[in-house]
C-alpha cells in the first residue's frame, strides 16, 4: 500500500465509523472525558492542517480561522482551546461544514503526498495517521458511552465494526511462571512507536506467575454477588471513596434484571453469558477485584516480559504501574513534545490492545495510560501472583 493509499484508508474509516449516526448524535459529550463524534472528525483534520499543511505546504490557507480554536485538544504550545468539558456545547459548526473540513484538509494533503515530502514531513504524516487511529478507538467508545446514558438502548449498528460484548474465552486458564532475572523493556526500533515506548533498557523481575487468559464476566459476577463492591477490605481508599462518592455496585453498562445480568453494547442492550472477557472496569474495580482473589495486577513489565506466552487483544489490561518516563526518555522539541510526555503523572498504564484498536497498535510495548477511575475504555484485568 502506498503512503497515499495508507492516508486515505486511515481518514476514510474515521468517516465509516461515523456512518451510522444521525446528525443529532454529532454532538454527544455526556462526560468530560469523552468527546462528540464531530468534534474527533475535526481535531484529526486540525492535527493534518497545522502540524504539516501551514508547515510544509507552500500558499497553504487554513480552512476556517476559527477551527484551530474549536478543534485543539492540549496543545498549548498552538495558543488558546475551547474548554475541554464544554467541546459539546459546540452546535456549530456544523456536521456538514467539518466534512467540507475533512474533505479540504484530504485534497491537500494528496498534493503534498504526491510530491515526495521529505523523511521529516512522512514521518510527521505518520504520527497523524497513528495519532487518527488512536481516536478512531475513542470515537467508538464516545459513542457507545454517548448512546448509553439515552433512555431505552438505541443501538448504534446490529452488525458494528467491533465485535462488542462477544469477545469470549474458550481455553482453560492455566498458570505461567516467569522466573527471575534482568529482561529487556521497551520498543527494539523496529517500526512505528511512539516517545513513551522509548529508550529500551533492562529491568530486573523477581519470580512471578501470570494468568494465560483475561477475567471473564462469570468471575466478575461472583464479585460482585459476594458483596465484593460493599467490602472496603479489598479497595485502596481512594478507591473505596470513588465507590462510595458514585454509589457504584456495578460494572459500567450493567444492569440486574428479571432475566439476569445484561450489559450495553454497541449493537444494544445484551444478556451476559459469563464467559465473556470482562470490559469496562476502572483501575480501582480491577485492583479490587484481584485483592479478591488473593492476586494481583502485574506490572507493566511483568505484562510485557510474559506477553509472548498468552494470547490477548481483547480488552486492554490494567497494570499495576504508574504511567512515567523510561529511564533515557527525551521529550520532544515543541507541541510533538506534547503528545505524550506531559501526562505522565497521576495515571495507571494499561497494556495489549482491545476490539476497537487499530491492528498496528497491537504490540506488545505499546504504553496505553488513563485515570484511575475511568472505565469508558475497553479494559480489563489480567491475574499475576509471587507464587
């Protein structure tokens, strides 16, 4: 596939994804965190725009003269943002404008392209294409969170993109052991990464046993049925106060009914089996959990050590390991610096890949990170113990 093909591919299925939706449904932002469909289409033609087209473009004009405004995320290097929490509020422009947006940012962009950009200027398109796909997997999990909290459980499509809620676990779980010693940690150069899966070194492990597959949502159920939500033995207290602030007694998107549990999905309200891989949980909820059990969260480094030795790409899994620089990183120079190193404080980094990842983020160094209370993303939990 050429590099053309491949930044056509990329902006087209952000559209695809965006295709069952109904004008009204561009502009959901029930949460803070989350962000409405609309607003993704634009911020990812806003990255294109400014960060390589006012660049490298010659006579290059910007589209509107408002958007850099509407459509930066946290860039504060490129000057002032709509506030994040109120990305919603924005009823215009409107859908039809940010597709006319798409559509000049795209015409653009095939001229430079076809033009043989230097490394610099294909490296920067890059970092775009991944940076789109990176929001592809959050326009999917806006929706879903968007729909949700509507009356009834409209359904966003019979046949999504993703196989949402039908991610089920068909082998026996068994028990690795990894033993101890020093191992390597981080991404080796080959291909694609972003500065956080940077600089390689070595880490040393004690002996440790990882579970082969993922939590299932049978497992979860007895969690909760012995009354695991309601016992503060097994929660750190910031955990145990979220709990108690949110009155939360379920995974997010469940439901207790006459018929039993159910949970939200993609493709509308379906009944639980209990050999699902379990989704939806916040840092805290999997910690608990674990405690539970009488296990643990790995680490990230234990998860990366032993990922050659199961199968996962279902749910990102929660670790046990703060979000923070590798020993040897280097934040880039400018608003790329932006990207990644300014967030590595007071966040929990998950590991693997889930069902609405983009395929070539599937590795195994990838640094996935968020709040410890969130749990609108795709994440689960993995079992690890010292013996």
């Amino acid at each position: 596939m050429s590099k053309l093909e491949r930044y056509l591919s990329v902006r087209e299925l952000s559209e695809k994804i965006c295709e069952p939706l109904a004008t009204e449904d561009f502009g959901m932002q029930p949460y803070v965190y989350g962000s409405p469909p609309k607003w993704h289409l634009a911020h990812t033609s806003w990255f294109f725009e400014t960060f390589i087209l006012k660049e490298n473009l010659p006579d290059y004009k910007i589209f509107d003269k408002r958007f850099p405004f509407f459509f930066n995320s946290y860039y504060q290097t490129m000057g002032e943002r709509q506030q994040r929490d109120r990305r919603g509020w924005l009823t215009r422009p409107y859908v039809d404008e940010i597709m006319a947006y798409r559509a000049h940012v795209d015409y653009h962009m095939r001229e430079l392209i076809s033009n043989n950009p230097s490394e610099q200027i294909r490296s920067l398109i890059e970092i775009g294409l991944h940076h789109e796909q990176q929001h592809q997997e959050l326009l999917l999990t806006d929706i879903k969170l968007g729909l949700s909290v509507q009356p009834f459980d409209p359904v966003y499509s019979k046949t999504p993109l993703i196989p949402d809620g039908k991610a089920i676990i068909n082998e026996e779980r068994e028990w690795i052991e990894i033993h101890a010693g020093m191992y390597p940690i981080g991404h080796d150069g080959e291909g694609f990464a972003f500065d956080n899966e940077y600089a390689r070194h070595q880490v040393y492990l004690n002996r440790f046993k990882i579970a082969s597959t993922p939590v299932t949502t049978g497992e979860f159920i007895e969690f909760i049925e012995a009354g695991g939500y309601s016992d503060f033995n097994f929660w750190h207290d910031e955990g145990w106060a979220w709990v108690q602030d949110e009155k939360v007694k379920l995974p997010m998107y469940w439901k207790v009914e006459d018929s039993g549990y159910t949970h939200f999905t993609l493709a509308g309200r379906k009944p639980i089996l209990g050999n699902e891989v379990m989704q939806h949980l916040s840092f805290y909820e999997a910690s608990a959990f674990a405690a539970w059990k009488g296990r643990r969260l790995p680490t990230e480094f234990e998860w990366e050590v032993a990922s050659d030795n199961f199968s996962w790409g279902s749910v990102w899994e929660w670790t046990n390991s703060a979000y923070l620089a590798y020993p040897g990183y280097k934040k880039p120079p400018g608003a790329v610096g932006e990207y990644n190193g300014k967030f590595m404080v007071n966040q929990m980094v998950l590991r693997g890949s889930s069902i609405a990842t983009s395929p070539n983020h599937a590795r195994k160094t990838y640094r996935n990170f968020f709040h410890a209370p969130l749990r609108w993303q795709y994440s689960g939990l993995r079992l690890a113990s010292d013996t």
